[in-house]
C-alpha cells in the first residue's frame, strides 16, 4: 500500500545531485497559469496609472516579479521537484514562500497599486474589503503573527504532513498557505499598504526578533529527532535511492533553524533602514513645516544665545548708571 502511495506521488527515479540539479524542472499548468496572471494584473494597473499621469516607481514592478519568480522558482526547480521525497528541499521550499517571496511582492505595494488604479464601484467594494472586520482580525500582528509560527508546526506534525505527500491537492494547498500566511505577517511588518492595525516601528521590531526564537524551536527538535516522520513514506522513498532518510530530516531541520534566523537578520536590517527614512522623511516635513509658518524671518534665538547676551546688557546699563 505505501509502495503504491509513492509511486503515486511521482517521486523522481534518482535522488538529488549535481547532475539532475538544472535537468528536473517543471511547473504545473495552473501554477504557471496562477503566476501569469498576477503578473499580467500588476502592469495592468501600472499602464492604467501612467495613462492618467501618476507616477510609479520602477522598483516596485521589480520588486513585484522577483516574488513571483522566488515562487515559480520554489515549484518549478529541483527544490520543488523533490519537495516531498526530500524533507530537505520541502524545508527549503517553505522558507522560500513564506518567508523570503512575500517580503518583495509586500514592498511592491500591490494594495495601493489597486486602490489607486481601480474607480468606481471595484474601489468601492475593495475599500469594503479593507475596513471590513475579518481583514482587520486576519491582519492584526498578534494573529498575523500566532499563524505564522503556529503554521508550519501543524503541517509537519500533524497528519496533514502525511497527506500532503501523496495528495496533490493538499500539496499545492499548503504551498499556497504558506504564501498568504507569510503575506499576512508582512503586510503589517513593511507598513507600505494600508492597513486597518499599523504599527509603530518599535513593535515591528520585537515581532520580528520574535520570529528568531520560533524558528529555533521548529528546526532542533527536528534536528535532533531519532525517528523519521511518515517513516513509511521516507523508508520506501530510502529504498529506492540507496540514502539516509534520517540524515536528510536532520539537514532539513538544520535549515529551518539557519535559515529562519538568517532571513530575521535581513529583515531587521531592512526595517531599521526604513526607520531611518521615515524619521528623514519626518524631519524633512517638519522643516516644510517651520518654512511655511516663519518664510526667511528671523526665528526665537536659542536659550544658550539669550542666555549669553542678558548679562552683558544687564552691566552695560549698570556702568550707565553708576556716576564712578
């Protein structure tokens, strides 16, 4: 029964090496399909902000299809070739969608680009969608956050591991999930879209070193795990390859534990370097501020200035005064 479960799960003849890396991809019709599209939508409303004269930054359509070329690239390489006869690659594959894709498509601003393209009655109903209650507890950070941790712990130990090898629907269901989970968690970390909760860059901070510790207690317990699991499915995949099962969970949950806290540091140096744009960006606007209120007059002289000249005045005058 098992054999006939893997054979069903079209597990590659060979095991991953050099020599098969660049020769196994491929990528299902509706994933292509599902990629196309959203690509194709994004310069659609690009082309219909430029024909009325707003502008939009290059970066962003950049930005744009680097995420979806990170997602095409974890389904369509050998990392989503062997995604399920390698826990290895499957580890890779789920840091790559979601971690690493939903950070760039978040930074192209997709929200905005829809807001500021659509009129009418679309806009009308995403702006419904936006404020509506469910957005605004789905996008809250504290359960942005508890799905995102509490993601990839359900999958791997609960039952839904064991299906999602054999059961191609469940496959591509988890693949997707780990996108909109990570989507969820980003939109309210980048604070480029709007948002029904933002946030201030303080609490941004600590949620992302929050994500540090998360990935710790994903990736060693693995690592240090002596039993395989689905042992049945990984056992036969084992047997037909001539490999160690137990060796390949083990590097997966090395990755999961390395991996994470590398993307956290990425992370975190791009938040603060968006910080410090803002407080320029801040600063900039208050001196607009002080230019529009005073023009070229003369400002209130500092209290270190005052404070100087008052006593130098104050013996003038008394030398003034005094007849000696």
């Amino acid at each position: 029964m098992i054999t006939a479960l893997v054979a069903a799960a079209d597990i590659p003849a060979a095991p991953l090496g050099w020599d098969n890396a660049f020769s196994t991809w491929t990528l299902p019709w509706w994933q292509l399909a599902v990629l196309t599209v959203a690509g194709a939508a994004y310069l659609v409303g690009v082309a219909t902000l430029r024909r009325k004269g707003i502008p939009w930054q290059r970066g962003r359509i950049v930005l744009w299809f680097v995420g979806l070329a990170m997602i095409g690239l974890s389904a369509a390489s050998a990392i989503g070739v062997y995604d399920r006869a390698s826990f290895a690659m499957s580890a890779v594959q789920h840091m790559v969608l979601q971690m690493i894709a939903p950070a760039p498509l978040g930074l192209a601003a997709p929200v905005t680009l829809a807001l500021r393209a659509t009129t009418g009655r679309p806009r009308r109903t995403l702006l419904r969608l936006l404020h509506s209650r469910y957005i605004a507890v789905v996008t809250h950070p504290l359960v942005a956050y508890a799905l995102f941790v509490v993601t990839p712990f359900v999958l791997i130990y609960s039952s839904l591991f064991d299906i999602g090898l054999t059961d191609d629907v469940v496959h591509d269901l988890t693949h997707v999930h780990f996108v909109l989970v990570g989507a969820l968690l980003y939109w309210p970390l980048l604070g480029v879209d709007p948002l029904p909760n933002p946030l201030p860059f303080v609490m941004r901070l600590l949620l992302v070193v929050g994500l540090g510790p998360a990935h710790i207690v994903l990736g060693i317990p693995i690592m240090l795990r002596d039993s395989l699991l689905a042992p049945g499915f990984f056992l036969d995949v084992a047997a037909r390859w001539g490999n160690d099962a137990l060796a390949d969970q083990k590097a997966g949950g090395g990755l999961l534990w390395i991996f994470g806290d590398v993307v956290v540091l990425f992370l975190l140096g791009g938040l603060f370097s968006q910080w410090n744009r803002s407080e320029k960006r801040e600063q900039r606007r208050i001196d607009r501020h002080l230019d529009r209120l005073h023009g070229d007059a003369a400002t209130t002289p500092p209290w270190w200035l005052t404070s100087e000249t008052t006593p130098a005045t104050d013996t003038t005058d008394q030398k003034e005064l005094d007849p000696r």
